[in-house]
C-alpha cells in the first residue's frame, strides 16, 4: 500500500476530511473524490459563513438587487434540486420556490429563519448526493427535455461547485456590510 492511500482525517491523503469544520478535498484523490470534495467544501462554506448570527443581523443587509443571505442559500437549495435531481436523474413533481410568473422566486426569502433554510439545504445536497452515488462514472450523461442539450455528470459537479463558489463571494460580501465577520475558511478566523 502507498503511504499517500491510508486515509487521513485532514483530507491529506486519498480521502476527503475535514479541516476547520469543513470538507478538506483529497489531497491525492481520483477525480471523483476530489470533484465531490470540492463540491461539499463549498456547501459547507455556505453554511459557515452564515452561522453565530442572529437572523435579524443576517437579514439586515441587502444589495441594490435585492440578494440577501437567506435568498442566497434558498436559491442554491433549489439550483442543486434543479441539476442533480432534476435534470441529472429526471425526477419530476419536484417543486421550486421560482416560476414563470415569479423567475426570482428563490432568491427571494424573506422572513424564512437561516436554520430552516440550512436544514433544507442540506435534507436536498443529501438527496442529490445520492443520485451523483447511484451514477456509475462521472462519464454518466443527462439530456434535457428538448433534447438540446446533453451535459456529463462530471460537468453538473463542476458547474456546482463553480455556481456554489460564485454566491459564496456575494455571501462574503453580504456577511461583511451585516456585521464586519470577515474570512475564507474556519481555519483562517
């Protein structure tokens, strides 16, 4: 056995760990272990940045746009619903807080307690953890609908990490202009 194939709790080995709190990526994982340890490094993040505060504080601020943390993470719940569950494994009946009448329906959360928001951002990051488990390669492939398009499963992980990464910059921002809380990472606060 190499020395680099024992796991280790930190995320230095071939597994993925945890570091401050969050996902640690495998230092030296296969695609698929690094692809998904970066996915839920950046879940995890979601989740950090907006703890040990009030609703009221988290909720306090709102960008010209109107985005605010709590629409934030609502959004992301349903963007993960949308590719994974969706998309990826076809499953329909599944509802979304956006419409045709309300397309930025949700972005928008007002008055939802971030707990709450939390707690189902990660009930549906479990549910789509298990299609992305049920695939047998990262070479598996959705088509839409209309048969426009045909995305790889490797391209829905990347691209959620990517869409995941993007508001977790506006997250930063948000968290910053409510209360002053500033960092990368539990590890660097």
């Amino acid at each position: 056995m190499d020395d680099h194939s024992v796991p280790e709790p930190d995320g230095s080995g071939d597994t993925n760990g945890i570091r401050g709190g969050v996902t640690e990526p495998a230092h030296l994982g296969d695609e698929r272990t690094t692809l998904l340890g970066f996915l839920q490094r950046q879940r995890d993040l979601v989740a950090w940045k907006v703890s040990e505060a009030p609703d009221e504080t988290l909720a306090s601020i709102r960008a010209p746009s109107g985005l605010t943390l709590h629409g934030i993470v609502q959004h992301l719940t349903n963007v993960e619903r949308s590719w994974f569950r969706e998309f990826f494994a076809g499953e329909t009946g599944l509802t979304f807080d956006s419409s045709d009448e309300n397309p930025d329906g949700d972005f928008r959360a007002e008055g939802l307690p971030m707990n709450d928001l939390l707690a189902a951002y990660a009930a549906e990051t479990a549910r789509c953890d298990e299609v992305i488990a049920a695939a047998p390669t990262l070479d598996a492939t959705a088509t839409s609908s209309d048969g426009m398009y045909t995305f790889s499963l490797r391209w829905v992980i990347a691209h959620m990490i990517e869409e995941t990464g993007r508001h977790l910059g506006h997250m930063d921002l948000l968290r910053e202009q409510a209360d002053g809380a500033v960092g990368e990472d539990p590890a660097s606060t």
